[in-house]
C-alpha cells in the first residue's frame, strides 16, 4: 500500500532534496505531497509550544489531512497540529534536535519523531575555525578599512595583532560531532586542545574553570539545556587570560552577551566571533552593532549544501525504515 507523505521544506532544505532522497530509499512506495515553508527568508521563532520553527500551523494542517509521515525542517509539531492530524504516525526533522517538535505530545498521541543527528557538523567545524582565524586576524574590520579607502598601518604595532594558533591553548566547551572536528582541525594548526564535557572520557578533558584559565581561545559547542543556559557569564570570562578569543557557533543561551560586550569594551577579550544571539534577528539599537573587535554571522555556520542533501537523506533512511517495519535510527520520542 502506497504511505502518504508530505515534503514541508524550505528555501534551505528544499523539497526536492526531500523528494529525490525518498525516491532513493523507497522508490514507489511514497506518494509525496508537498508544502514549501517561508525559512529563512522569514526567520523562525516559538509558535505555540515549540521554539525555532515557521508559524505555518494552519497551512501544516491542512497539508496535513491524511498525511501518514511528514518529512521536514522547520514545521511546527505543536499540540494543535497533532490533534488535527490523526493519521500523521511518523515526523522526521531534518534538523540537530527536533526542537520544533514537541515531543511528550507526539508521544501520547502515537506519532513518532526522528532527527538528523550530525547533518551540519562539517559546515559549523569549518564555519567555526573561520570565525576564529577572522577574529584573531581582524580580517572583516580591515577589509571594511581597506574597501573604505583607508589603509590602516598601525594594525602592524605589537599591541594590535593577535596571537597565533600554533602552539596555542584552545578549549573546546563541549565535544560531540562538531567538537571532535573542531579538534582535528586545530590539531592541523598545531593547537593544543582542551575540551570540557561531562559526557565524554578523553584526553584533554578539564573541568571548565581549568579549561578557561589555560585557553587563549575558547570555543563554545554545547547544546543549549537547562544545565549550560549562561554557562559563559562575567566570571567565566574574568577568568580567562587577558587578550584571548571567545567563538560561539552552538546557541545564544550558553552566553551572557552583556558581559562578553564589557570584556571586549574593556580590552579583556582580544576578540570573539559569534553566529548565535539570544534574540535572533539582532534588535535595533543592541550594543552587539556596535561592540569594537566582534566578528559576527546571521545563525548560517551549518549552511553549506552539502548539510541540505545529508538532511534529507538522513530524514528519507528513516523513512524508509520506517515502511519496512524496522526500527528507527535517530527516535527523540519518549
């Protein structure tokens, strides 16, 4: 019997990715419907109960109407949605951690909800060294200078330059997929790396307060929970040794951004580069536009094309799985 499938993609994971990654793993056993979300040209926020996701649910549901497994980034699996979908069984989100699902509804409701574990890993490493070389090289500001006609010399002077990658300390908070490539990118550099995460047993794990006294640069790559949220504050950055780097490519909540502010207002910080803010888009008026020596990037160190095409083919196996009647590879349902 055919399964009835809806393809809700975006301008990022698009449906056909969707649609050619099913026809893959379960050629002629899908009819694929589809519905095209507005991200990222309309940011995501909370909608209902669920963080990060498109305020789509009167479309969703529609599309919805007898839709046995829906594949997607950004739709919202909210209660609502759930209860005006009695025939959705299976909802894969081509995302991290599905955290525009809610899960504990799902799970009452008999819908299961699978992710894309490690799908951007290698974008957001890679995005993550750049922003680092970018802080420490003052690459954006004296591109600005230079496009702006102004050839800015005293960059050369001791005190305005940064410190090198080789040989240096860098701590790495947090060490799953993206950390542990991270690590293997500095080791190219000849960095010595430090990681704080209390999951993980490996050489070089620290406490965090021994991993921020010893590192020049700092890297954030925790998940956001209740647990890290402001992890990073005034004290935590006090701590760490006068002129270093501060890089967060993971989520705005692991860092208090007023106090990173004062450390690079002060001189503390040579420099910090961040893709994650507490309020994303950046407000109006917010001191992070006019901090001096802060490299920053819209929430994109995961985009690249290559993190598109695992999405879907990650979210499509599971289908897959799915309708041969075996287990599911990356459940989040309790």
């Amino acid at each position: 019997m055919t399964i009835q499938v809806l393809a809700a993609g975006d301008h990022f994971v698009q449906n056909r990715l969707f649609v050619d990654a099913l026809r893959r793993e379960v050629p002629g056993e899908v009819d694929i419907r589809e519905l095209t979300l507005p991200w990222p040209v309309e940011p995501f926020g909370r909608v209902g109960e669920v963080d990060e996701a498109s305020d789509v649910e009167d479309e969703l549901i529609e599309a919805l109407r007898g839709v046995e497994v829906c594949v997607t980034q950004m739709a919202p699996l909210t209660k609502r949605v759930l209860d005006a979908s009695p025939d959705l069984r299976l909802f894969c989100v081509s995302r991290g951690g599905p955290v525009n699902a809610n899960l504990e509804a799902a799970a009452r409701a008999g819908v299961a909800v699978t992710y894309a574990p490690g799908r951007n890993a290698v974008a957001t490493a890679e995005h993550t060294l750049a922003m680092l070389l970018s802080a420490t090289r003052r690459i954006p500001r004296t591109h600005a200078d230079l496009a702006g006609g102004v050839w800015r010399g005293d960059y050369y002077t001791y005190d305005n330059v940064g410190p090198e990658l080789e040989g240096s300390t860098v701590g790495l908070v947090g060490y799953g997929a993206i950390g542990r490539r991270v690590a293997r990118m500095l080791a190219g550099f000849g960095a010595n790396v430090l990681v704080h995460d209390p999951y993980v047993d490996v050489p070089g794990r620290v406490e965090l307060p021994e991993l921020l006294e010893r590192s020049r640069f700092v890297s954030l790559h925790a998940r956001a929970t209740p647990e890290t949220a402001g992890m990073i504050g005034a004290a935590e950055l006090a701590a760490m040794p006068r002129g270093s780097v501060l890089v967060n490519c993971a989520r705005g909540a692991l860092l208090d951004y007023d106090a990173m502010c004062d450390a690079l207002d002060s001189g503390h910080l040579f420099g910090a580069a961040m893709d994650v803010f507490p309020e994303e888009p950046i407000p109006p008026g917010s001191r992070l536009l006019t901090t001096p020596n802060l490299v920053m990037t819209p929430h994109l160190a995961g985009a690249s094309k290559e993190t598109a095409m695992k999405a879907a083919s990650i979210v499509a196996a599971d289908v897959a799985r799915y309708v041969r009647g075996e287990p599911l590879a990356h459940v989040a349902t309790p």
